[in-house]
C-alpha cells in the first residue's frame, strides 16, 4: 500500500515577524512512526498543529488521510489524536471523568464512555489513580493519561508532540513501548522530539528540522549515512618495539593498504611514555575489519584496542544544522546511542 | 549546509480516502455536547465550591446592607422597602454574577485542554454553550438566596409562589442571554483580569444607574431619561410587577425580546471569535 497518511506541501506559518515555519514539505507513509527532530523553537509544534487542524497555514497545503485541512477541517478532526503539552486533559477532574468527557463528546452515551474510561485506565496502568486528583499525578502518568485521552475512538492517526520531554528513562522506555503497540496495531504515529536516540529508537523515517524549515529527511541509517561512512579507530602504544618501526607508523601503512585512506592520528596522552595514538579511517565495508586485523598480526603490529563507530544522530545534526539540538536532558542520554564493537587487543 | 532531501518522493501516491467518518449530526449533536460540556462545568463547580462564594454571600451580605442602609430614607421603613428592593438586588446580583462566565471562560481557553477540544471533531459551539450552560447553576443559587434572604427578612410578595419563581426564572434567562456578552469579551480580550475589568466598568454603571434601588422619578431629568431606557430598569420593573401584583406586562415581554436579541447577536460573534482563536 503506497497511501500516506500525511501528504503536506510548503507549509508556512508566520507569527509577526518571525517565520515559525517557513516552507515544510512532509510525506508520512500510513502504518510507520514518522520522527520529526530538531531542536526548542525549530517549528516543530507549529508544523503539528497546522497538520491537526489547531492553527491554519498561512501558506502550502496538507491533506491527513486524504483530508485538506484548511477546507475539510471536522474530517479531519475525526481521524485523528493530539498529544502534547497543549492538547492535555482537564486538571480540576479525576482520570476518570477526564476520559468519560471525551467519550461523550464523540457521541459515546455515558454508559458506553464509562466502560471506555475504565478500559483505556487498564490498558494504560492507570486503574489505581483513576479516582485521584491529577495533581497528584506524576508525570509519566500525565503523559500516559494524555495520550489514553486521544485514544478513545482509536484514530488512524495520532500525533505526539513531545511525549517523553521531561520524563526519567524509565518511564520514557514505558512510552516508548506504548508507541510501537500502538504502530503494531495499524495506527500511524507523527511524533516529534529533541531527543536524537528517540527518534534513532523509534522512528522508521525522521525529518529533521531547524528554523522551520526541513534540513534533512531519510531513515535513521539515511541520515548517518549522509553525514559519513563508518569509521575505524585503531588505538597502538606509541612506544616503538626493539628493532621494529614505530606502531603508530606500521599500523597506518596496513590500514592505508586494506582501505585505501590515509588514517587521521589523535595522541590519547597518557603518562609519559605509555601514551597511546588513535588512528581513525572512514571505512566503506566492515567486512574490512577482518583485513585491517589480520595484516596488523602479518606486520606484527601490537594494538590496544579497535572500534568501530556509526555517527550518532548528535553528529548528524550538529553536522546539518551547525548546532547541536538544545537543552538535552543528561539524565535521558542513552550510552549505547552509537552502536560499538569493541575487540580487546 | 544543504538541505540533504535523501530520498525522492514515493511515487505518485493518490492518497486515497480514509473511511468518512460520520457526519457531525447536526444540531442533535451540538446539544449532546454541549450538555457533555455542561457536566464539566458543573463537575468543576463541585471540585472547587470555593468559587461559589460570590452566588452565595453576595445576596446574603447585600441584601442586608442595602435594605437596612437605604431603607428608611427611601421608602420610610425597612418593611417598606422590601418590594422594591428585593427584586433590584435580585436582578442587580445575579445579572452580575454572568461576569464570572466571561472570566472564566477566559482562564479556561488558556489551559491545554481547550486545544484538545479543538482537536476534536465537535460542534465548534459545544465549549462555549456547554460553559454558559453549567452556570446557570450559579444564577439559580444566587436567585434562590436572594428570594429566601427577602423572605426571611419579611418580604412578602403579593404575586404568589408561581410569580415569584417566574420572576426568579427570567431573572435567570436573561443573565444566561447577558453572559454571552462575557463570553464575546472573553474571547477577544488578552487576560481574564483584562475581561473583569471591562465588564465591571459595563455593569456597574448599568446596574447601579437603573430603579433597582431608588424609584427613578426622583433623580434629575437627564439621568431620569437613561434610567428609563437602561434595559437593567425594564427588568426590574417586569420582576416588581410580577413578584408584587402577579400580572406579567409588557415588561415581561421587552426582557425577553431584549434578551434573545442579546443571544441571536452576541452567540454567533462569540463563536466566531473562538473559532478565529483556533
């Protein structure tokens, strides 16, 4: 099936001056999380709420689901959930009431939206706290019992702006997990986030966005890839062994053989003469691996350790957008972002 | 830096057509929403009773101060006083207590639930209607505490029990009418203490400058003449006539044309202009 779910054209939205978004051309294929990524302030949330029908486009165009937005705005209403920290539930009501209000209001008779509400507070862990005031709730369940809120007719389409923002990693994998349900159940899913790993996690295409307009869009791969290939880094002791060339030197010559590219040194330091230098090659195969070990035991050539590195979605951002994406949260950073194969020399 | 667009666009997808949703359903529907919305707010006023202190001192408070305070200069005596006063403070508290709606409304269109409920495929009428509908509520609690602190006090109104809650229920239809004035300024206005501001500065001299409190042929000819025309005069004339003697005049009838005109005006500019605000 080659349907989108999201076909949007030129968006522009402008508020005085400034140029919220200038310009954003999305394609979402139906039944795939689509990650939009870019940093506070980049028109991410502009771009949402045009495409939900909250704010309408000063220019371009967007069909959701075959839908204009602008001319078939309740179609569009009808087919789709909102998430984010603008579109939440009401604070002075219990979970409960919050879920029974929007059963109703989508025609639900209260018996029925009853039985939802108990039904979504179930499916979302949230049966204890139904009865409590949500003031008192944390903010995995807020997020939780937001997006319970936009699930009830179980739209084809949901979108989430933001739904880990904030939240400690253990509650973010719990969202995480909630998402590819929702994928695997046939929904499509527009999220978007500052968080790189996020979209690398979730994400089957992510488009990425700076100053309201798209910089890049691809897979995850796509756009590691565009930044550059994988690289090689060799790590050898700079002392020279008795009668031999220095190791820096011999494993540069085999490296140089095996890929054809001259390796870029960087002195690790260390206490006077147990320094050691990294040698780093873009590397087009990792089947090269293998050469690059072999001919370094050939040349009898002693290293301390070698890895192979992909540029994380960091890279790739700093490397479109000239900047790193802003206000990343320490405690949501996921160590094992770049895939990594240590060989212990 | 180039726009690195990595792959082209996936080849000419007719994007076909979702399953219509069903249609809105019309005017049925708007009124099950708006009765859905409704029971939010009254499941609000019931969270958080507090903000019914103004429905409920404000009859008891100003209906002994003013009948005490004004009383034997005007009409000689307390007792006296009581035919007339009553039905002015009725009319003079709970056609004020709309503000609160207005107010509101205001806060309440800067919390994020208001974006869902724009995000839902509801009639665009539902939140307003459904707010002004919970609180009548508050008008129905200031009319009864109002009629009761005039009873307790000694009024005793000649019309009869079925005058009087007709009067208490026209006093109630109109400050509903009067409270999507409130909700228009709440829409269009940037701050609620910003709407506050604006409907007091409307209602006081509207209430204040009308016969609910003196008789209007004691006051000089040019003010003489806005009392007369002061719509606030008419329905309080219409809730005297009806609460004292039990005959609705023509009063009766100029209110309620009055009214829904307010209604048939302000209801559509007030949708409007939350519509604009989506």
């Amino acid at each position: 099936m080659t349907t989108n779910a999201i076909e949007a054209t030129g968006l522009v939205k402008v508020f005085g001056r400034n140029r919220a978004v200038d310009g954003v051309d999305l394609t979402v294929p139906t039944g795939s999380v689509y990650g939009v990524l870019g940093p506070n302030g980049a028109g991410k949330t502009t771009t949402i709420k045009m495409l939900a029908t909250l704010l309408r486009p000063d220019g371009g165009s967007a069909r959701v689901l075959g839908h204009d937005v602008v001319r078939e705005p309740q179609a569009v209403r009808a087919l789709i959930g909102v998430t984010g920290q603008y579109a939440s539930v009401d604070e002075d009501m219990s979970a409960t009431e919050n879920l029974v209000l929007f059963g109703r209001l989508l025609g639900l008779s209260t018996r029925a939206a009853r039985t939802k509400a108990v039904e979504l507070l179930e499916e979302f862990g949230l049966s204890d706290a139904a009865r409590r005031p949500l003031k008192q709730f944390s903010g995995g369940m807020r997020r939780r019992l937001d997006l319970a809120a936009s699930l009830i007719a179980r739209p084809p389409l949901i979108f989430l702006d933001e739904p880990t923002t904030g939240l400690d990693p253990r509650t973010r994998n719990q969202m995480w997990d909630t998402v590819r349900r929702l994928v695997a159940e046939g929904s499509t899913v527009l999220l978007t986030t500052q968080y790189l790993d996020e979209a690398d996690q979730l994400a089957d295409r992510i488009a990425v966005i700076d100053r309201g307009q798209v910089v890049a869009e691809g897979t995850a791969d796509d756009l590691k890839r565009s930044v550059g290939a994988q690289a090689l880094q060799v790590t050898v002791p700079t002392t020279t062994p008795p009668g031999g060339a220095p190791p820096a030197d011999a494993a540069a010559r085999a490296l140089a053989a095996v890929t054809g590219h001259d390796a870029a040194r960087t002195a690790l330091g260390g206490p006077d003469a147990d320094g050691s230098v990294r040698l780093t090659v873009p590397l087009e195969s990792p089947d090269h691996v293998a050469d690059v070990l072999l001919r370094l035991r050939e040349d009898r050539v002693d290293i301390l350790g070698l890895s192979l590195s992909r540029p994380s979605l960091d890279e790739v951002f700093l490397t479109l957008t000239g900047h790193t994406a802003e206000q990343q949260d320490p405690e949501a950073e996921n160590p094992n972002e770049t895939p990594k194969v240590q060989v212990p020399a | 830096m180039t726009a690195a667009t990595l792959t082209t666009a996936p080849a000419a997808p007719s994007p076909t057509s979702a399953p219509v949703p069903p249609p809105a359903g019309g005017v049925a529907a708007a009124a099950r929403q708006s009765v859905a919305m409704a029971w939010r707010g009254l499941v609000k006023i019931r969270r958080t009773p507090e903000q019914l202190f103004d429905v409920t001192l404000q009859p008891i408070i100003f209906t002994l101060m003013f009948t005490y305070i004004f009383g034997g200069a005007i009409a000689g005596s307390v007792q006296d006083y009581l035919p007339t006063i009553i039905p002015g403070i009725l009319v003079q508290t709970v056609i004020t207590t709309s503000v609160v709606t207005g107010t509101q409304l205001r806060e309440d269109m800067d919390k994020g639930v208001f974006d869902r409920f724009r995000s839902l495929p509801i009639a665009r009428i539902a939140p307003l209607a459904g707010a002004l509908l919970a609180d009548s509520v508050r008008y129905l609690i200031a009319t009864t505490l109002t009629i009761v602190m005039g009873l307790i006090m000694g009024w005793r109104p000649g019309g009869g029990v079925l005058a009087v809650v007709g009067a208490g229920l026209l006093v109630m239809f109109v400050a509903w009418a009067v409270s999507w004035i409130w909700a228009f300024v709440g829409m269009i206005a940037r701050t609620a203490s910003s709407v506050q501001g604006i409907s007091m500065l409307i209602m006081f001299p509207l209430t204040f400058l009308s016969n609910a409190f003196v008789p209007a042929d004691t006051l000089p000819g040019w003010l003489r003449s806005f009392v007369q025309v002061n719509p606030v005069s008419h329905l309080v004339t219409a809730v005297r006539e009806l609460t004292g003697t039990g005959t609705a005049t023509s009063e009766v009838t100029w209110t309620l044309v009055g009214a829904a005109l307010v209604v048939v005006v302000l209801a559509p500019l007030a949708v409007r202009a939350y519509m604009r605000k989506a």
